[in-house]
C-alpha cells in the first residue's frame, strides 16, 4: 500500500466515472507497460462527489431468486468452470466457489434483480485473503449491441463491461468509507446469446482492507506519498457486503460517430450513445462472504544485492500467486517461472499470476530492472523454452520458493 499514491487536482474535481473510464482506455489500448506501471498508483475520491455529480438517487430494493434462471443455469460454480480459463484464473471452481446465498430451507440460490426489464444475477462467490470473485449474469430486455462492441485483444470471445458507478460497503469498516474507492472495476466475460452475458469480477481486497483515513487526507491535502501513513483493516472470517450497481457501461464504435464535427465529438461525455451503452439500475444486493484461510499459504525470501529490496513474499492461492514487495518507486519488475521452467504470464497485473496450467510446487522468482525489462526482457520469448537462460542473464537477482 506504501507503493500508491493519491493525487487530487486543486481543480473541480471529476466525477469517479469518468476518471475510470480514463484508466480503462488506458488499459485497453495503451501498451502493456503502463498498465502494469499504474500498481504504484492509486485515486481515491469521496463517493459524495460522486453522487452530486452524477445525481444519483439510491432507490430501495428487496434481492429476489428467479425461479426461472435457477432451473435452467445450475447455481455452484457454473459461470466460473466455464470462463475461469478464459479469463486468466482458471481452477477447480466446484471445489471452491459457493453460492451466493441460500434460502430458508439453507438451498442454494442466487441473487437476482430487475430494475426496468434488466435483471441482474450474483450466482457464485469464492474470497481467499487476497481477492473476492463474483459471478454474474445480465440479462438485458433489449438486445446488446455486440457487433459494435469491442472484443477483448487476446480473446475475441471475450468482453468487457464497467461497473464503475457501484459501491461496495463491508462490515467491517468501522471509518466513513466514503473517503476510499470502494466500486467494482470490470465484468470480464462472454454472451451467451444476444440477451444474455455471464461474467466474473474480481475485488482485489487489499485495495480494501488499505485505505487512507479523513484525517491523513484532510492533513495532506489529499495529496499522499510512500511516507503517508495508511490505516488498516483486519480481515474477519465472514463479513457482509452491501452492493449497489447503478449502471452496467461498454464501449461501443457507432458508425455515427464518424458524421460528427470535430467539436461536436470532442464535446461528448461519458455515456453518449455514440461512444457507449449502457442500461441504468440501481440493482442493489447484500450478502455473506466466507473467507478461505486454508488454501492460502505465504512464503517470504531475502533478497540480496538489490537496492532498497529486501524481501519478496509470495501468497498461493487456489488460482493465483501475489507477489508482495516494498518497491515505493516501481523500480523492479518480479517475474515467476514455475519448476518446469515455465513462464507465469500476468493478465492485468504483475504482480498477481495466475497458477492454472503450472506446477507451482517450486517457484523461481526474478527481479528485474524496470526499463530493463520493459525496454528488452518482456519482447524476448519468454514464453518458449528459454526463459529460464533469459533471466538468468538478464535479471539483477534470482531465488527459488517451495509450496
């Protein structure tokens, strides 16, 4: 958490929307380097800003189960099985995922939302110490557009909608979190038909169990370094979560577009039928989180002749490795090879590496040189069979962990 910084423009403040909407273009089309360059960085703003600017109104609602979905879509581990490979973070979701939420009778079902003939379904849930994945289904009354939408790059099966305009409350927060970021980022996932989209998101929960308190902000004047200091929250064993979506967002390329002026494009904002589509909520949802201590497990190793890098310590998970570093200024890049020698690609972020299709019993870790490994590493074939001789030679440190 020390490695993120908060900068806050003395300028009127944007909404959270469309700062979002900055970063996913940024991780969309922009090299990979600058994706993976923005773990050092992090932007908080106050929700209130966000609600007056956007004028929100919280409307009330009950989650219902849909008899219907339920008999036709099986409840555990039905989204995950089938697109966890997909996304980067396959596994034996059976094994782990479990509904959402049970009924009187303690049988499983989802939760399930319609808010103007758009229904929206949390079906599943897996939380480890480090992240919380949900499945979701949309179920949209009118037709996506999904020949304009676009695909992802390495995946043409694959899309992406933003749940930017959400808010996540645990109860475990005992500061106003109003002052942390607490939204949903990205539903990655494919159509099942025309109406239909089934998805997982992922929170990744140090984002929020670190946080800056009102009274650092307020002191810094929202402007934070390494140095400021970051509160921290405890993780129970099971807490509640309190959900609310306002609107589900894509990018779209509307051949309209092109027939506008220069300015009139240039005076678009985010939402206009030109750019995007969207259909509007509040879906709002609250359910239990169990949290699986036993299939983490953490190992920590000294790293030598490296300045300012001390230690690297590598949690496994059932579907991922995070590699944790004290690295305030992103000056190294750690890269895995799991015992086979094999590459172990990151999706969206370095530090976080999907473990399906690897032996992980032993891991070999690297530290590379930032622009080293930007300028040079990552173009060379590090997925092929010389990756290990690569990194032997290129990298300024080397160490072996075993799971």
């Amino acid at each position: 958490m020390d490695k993120k910084k908060l900068i806050i423009s003395d300028a009127e403040i944007p909404t959270i929307v469309q700062e979002k909407v900055d970063l996913a273009f940024t991780q969309i089309y922009e090299e990979e380097e600058r994706t993976m360059k923005k773990r050092s960085f992090r932007i908080v703003k106050t929700i209130v800003a966000t609600a007056a600017a956007l004028g929100v109104v919280i409307l009330s609602g009950v989650c219902i189960t849909n008899p219907s979905f339920a008999e036709e879509v099986p409840v555990v581990g039905n989204v995950f099985s089938s697109i966890g490979h997909k996304l980067g973070f396959g596994g034996d979701y059976e094994k782990y995922a479990k509904p959402i939420a049970s009924d009187s009778l303690n049988d499983a079902v989802a939760l399930s939302q319609t808010v103007d003939g758009n229904t929206v379904t949390l079906q599943d849930i897996y939380c480890d110490e480090k992240a919380m994945y949900i499945s979701m289904i949309i179920e949209s009354k009118e037709a996506f557009p999904i020949n304009q939408m676009y695909p992802d790059l390495d995946n043409k099966d694959m899309y992406m909608f933003y749940l930017f305009d959400s808010k996540l409350k645990y109860s475990f927060e005992t500061e106003d979190s109003s002052y942390n970021n607490n939204s949903l980022d990205y539903l990655n996932g494919e159509f099942i038909d025309d109406n239909t989209f089934q998805g997982v998101v992922k929170v990744d929960l140090d984002y929020v169990l670190n946080y800056y308190s009102k009274d650092v902000l307020d002191s810094s004047d929202y402007y934070t370094d390494a140095n400021t200091p970051v509160s921290h929250y405890e993780l129970p064993d099971s807490f509640t979560v309190d959900f609310e979506l306002n609107d589900i967002v894509t990018d779209i390329n509307n051949p309209e577009f092109s027939k506008l002026s220069t300015e009139e494009q240039d005076s678009l904002g985010f939402r206009n039928e030109y750019e995007n589509w969207w259909i509007d909520g509040p879906w709002k949802f609250s359910f239990e989180v169990n949290v699986d201590r036993e299939n983490t497990t953490s190992r920590t190793i000294a790293v030598e002749g490296v300045s300012g890098l001390s230690e690297i310590t590598v949690s496994k998970t059932p579907f991922e490795l995070e590699l944790e570093y004290d690295d305030p200024n992103a000056d190294y890049i750690v890269v895995a090879l799991d015992k086979d020698g094999k590459h172990m690609s990151a999706v969206n972020n370095l530090d976080m590496v999907p473990v399906d299709g690897h032996d992980i019993s032993e891991i070999t870790l690297y530290v590379c040189d930032y622009y080293d490994y930007m300028d040079e590493i990552k173009g060379l074939q590090l997925e092929g069979d010389g990756a290990k001789d690569i990194l032997d030679e290129k990298a300024l440190w080397s160490g072996k962990i075993e799971f």
